[in-house]
C-alpha cells in the first residue's frame, strides 16, 4: 500500500496502559507524535512509562535510536487516569482488557470528550467491530486497528473496519500505521479476524495436548520450537500473550462460529481460573520467579 500522507492524524490517545498499550505509545512516540496515554490505573501509567523507556533503551543500545531521540520520544508520551485529557486527539486506540463490557463501558466515556472528528479504534484480538462500533456515536468512525505483541518489533497491524466504517476512516488508519513503520493486512469483521483465527486454535490445541498427557510443557514447546520453527513453544507463547486473553478469544470463536472445535481447553480455563495468567503475573504453563522459567506441571 502507497503513503498517504498522515491525513491529519497528529495527536493519538491510547486507552489501556497495559502490555499492548505501552507498545502503541511507543510506536507513536517514536515515530514523532504526540501520545496521551491513560489506564485506570495509576501505578500502569508508571509502569508501562518505564517499559517504554526500556525498550527503547534495547533500541538505543542496537543503534536503531539516539539517546537523544530516545529523550524525545518519551517527553511526548503524555499519560494519565482521567479521559478528559483525550479530547484534543484526532486518534484513540482503545487497548484495554479483552472483556466486551469494558470496552463498552470505556467507548461511552470516551465519546463524551472526544472531538466530533475524531476516530475511535480498538485493539481487540476478537471482539467484532461492527458490535463495537453500534455501541458508540461514531460508527463510520470506528475500526479495528490489531497491533502484534511485541509492537515495536511485529511488523503486522490488522485492519478490520466494521460493516459503517467510511472510506476515509479505514484511509486514515492505513496511512497511520505506515507511518509507525507497520505493514497492513486486511482482514473482514469474523470472530477473532485473520492471525488469532489460526493461532489461538494452535495455542489451545496444545493446551489440550498437555491435559491429555501427550506431551510435558517442555517436550510440546520443544516439538513446536525445533519442529516447527516456530520463535516461542506455543504454551511460552500463551503465557506472553496473557492465558485470560488467550482463553477470551477461544469464547469469542466458540460463541461466534458456533461451533465445538473451538471450545476452550478445560485445562486453559483451569489456569485462568487460577490466576496463573503468564508473564504478567508471573506465573502460568512457566513459572517466571526462576531463571530461566520453571514449568508449573
Ligand atoms: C494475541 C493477539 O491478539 C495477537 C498477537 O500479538 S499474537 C503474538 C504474536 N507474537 C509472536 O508470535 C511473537 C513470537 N516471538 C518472537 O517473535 C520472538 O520470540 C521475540 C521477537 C518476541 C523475541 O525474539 P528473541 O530473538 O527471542 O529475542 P531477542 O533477540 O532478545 O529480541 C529480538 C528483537 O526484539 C526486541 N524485543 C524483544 N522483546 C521485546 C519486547 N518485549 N519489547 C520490545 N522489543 C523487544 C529485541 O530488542 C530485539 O531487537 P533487535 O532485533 O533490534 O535486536
Ligand atoms: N496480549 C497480546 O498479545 C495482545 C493483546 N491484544 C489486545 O489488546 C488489549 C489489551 O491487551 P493487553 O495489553 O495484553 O492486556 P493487559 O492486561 O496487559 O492490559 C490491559 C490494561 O487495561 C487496563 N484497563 C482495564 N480496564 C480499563 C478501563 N476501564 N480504562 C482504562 N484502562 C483499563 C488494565 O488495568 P488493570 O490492570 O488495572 O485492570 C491494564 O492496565 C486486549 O483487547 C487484547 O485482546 C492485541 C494484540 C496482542
């Protein structure tokens, strides 16, 4: 796809200071716009502003940034735990947890404040578009825009527009992404879209693979490392993605395909259950308080 220009997109907000959120800002950051970033949760905001910085150290240490770009690039990460500071963006991205109500929730507080023009994208890993974007005031203004985890090292964005998303909408976002350095993939508004579509069902197969003993945690991420080559076993993966992630996009399809084959592994909704959620909280299919990471059966 062929640069478009920015189409007025200067000022991006990004909802949801978690793993996805702290990426996005970064991106943004460092591609030389201006980014609010707000949670919920005070002690996120500081958080994901120290992933940040880390980050971009990896960056400043392998000569893809200057320190001094690096110093830039965070003095224009703005964040903060109330919406009203989103008013001025052209751009949200709503990167908060995989759960429909709160999204829900977050879209009527947002639209409230934002400007008449703005766009409103979500960076759900499943949840359809079109449902999303019935509930706001801006449907031909909404749309998916589906970072990959790690964001400032995946290439990919996906872009899902809902069945009222304009022309101009999905325009601005393409050209968007472009300017973060991503390439698009297009991907129509079905449960889960493109990549989780194909990978999750993996992810879940292979929990199932350990709940049925075919395979140890490490003999299965093994076969899928060595076997497959694959960069991450696919139980490592789950737990870098979030297992609660990873078993909310197994509900999506489950409920949005209709069909048994892609019911969450028993074993899965153990883990979740547990709160053993991956690296997050340091603990799921690995246990990360060990170096190098233990697993937990
Ligand atoms: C669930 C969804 O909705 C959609 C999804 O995102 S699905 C998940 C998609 N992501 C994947 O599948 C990731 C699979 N894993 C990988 O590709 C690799 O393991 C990895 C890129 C994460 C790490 O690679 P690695 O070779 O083990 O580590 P390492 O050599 O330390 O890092 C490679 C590069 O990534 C950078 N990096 C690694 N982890 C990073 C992180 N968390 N944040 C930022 N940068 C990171 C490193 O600095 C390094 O950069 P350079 O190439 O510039 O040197
Ligand atoms: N993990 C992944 O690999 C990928 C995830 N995604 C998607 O990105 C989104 C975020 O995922 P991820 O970053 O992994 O999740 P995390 O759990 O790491 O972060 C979610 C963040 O959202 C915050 N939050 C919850 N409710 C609100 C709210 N009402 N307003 C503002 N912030 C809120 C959470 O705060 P608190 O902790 O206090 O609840 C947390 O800081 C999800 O939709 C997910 O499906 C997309 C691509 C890849």
């Amino acid at each position: 796809m062929a640069e478009s220009g920015s189409r007025g997109i200067g000022r991006v907000g990004v909802i949801g200071a978690g793993q996805m959120g702290n990426g996005i800002a970064h991106v943004a950051a460092a591609a030389g716009l201006p980014v609010v970033l707000v949670d919920v949760n005070a002690a996120a905001l500081d958080k994901a502003r120290a992933t940040v910085a880390k980050n971009m150290d990896r960056q400043v240490a392998k000569g893809g940034l200057t320190a001094a770009e690096k110093d830039a690039a965070l003095a224009r990460i703005e964040t903060g735990t109330g919406m009203q500071r989103l008013a001025d963006c052209d751009i949200v991205i709503e990167a908060a947890t995989e759960r429909e109500e709160v999204k829900l929730s977050i879209f009527r507080d947002v639209c409230s404040v934002l400007k008449k023009e703005a766009i409103l994208a979500s960076n759900t890993s499943s949840i359809p578009i079109t449902r999303l974007a019935a509930a706001t005031d801006r449907p031909d203004r909404f749309i998916g825009m589906h970072f990959m985890n790690p964001v400032p090292v995946m290439k990919l964005v996906e872009v899902i527009r809902g069945i009222a998303t304009s022309e101009e909408t999905f325009e601005a976002v393409a050209s968007l992404a472009w300017k973060l350095g991503k390439i698009t993939a297009v991907a129509q508004d079905y449960p889960a879209f493109i990549v989780n579509r194909i990978l999750v069902p993996m992810i879940n197969e292979a929990v199932q693979t350990l709940q049925e003993g075919v395979g140890d945690i490490r003999s299965i991420d093994a076969a899928m490392k060595l076997g497959a080559n694959h960069p991450m076993g696919p139980l490592e993966l789950a737990d870098f993605i979030g297992l609660d992630t990873c078993l909310a996009i197994m509900r999506v399809l489950h409920e949005g395909m209709g069909d048994s084959k892609y019911r969450p592994s028993p074993l899965l909704v153990k883990y979740v259950e547990a709160g053993w959620l991956g690296r997050k909280t340091g603990r799921g299919f690995y246990d990360y308080s060990q170096e190098p990471p233990a697993p937990t059966r």
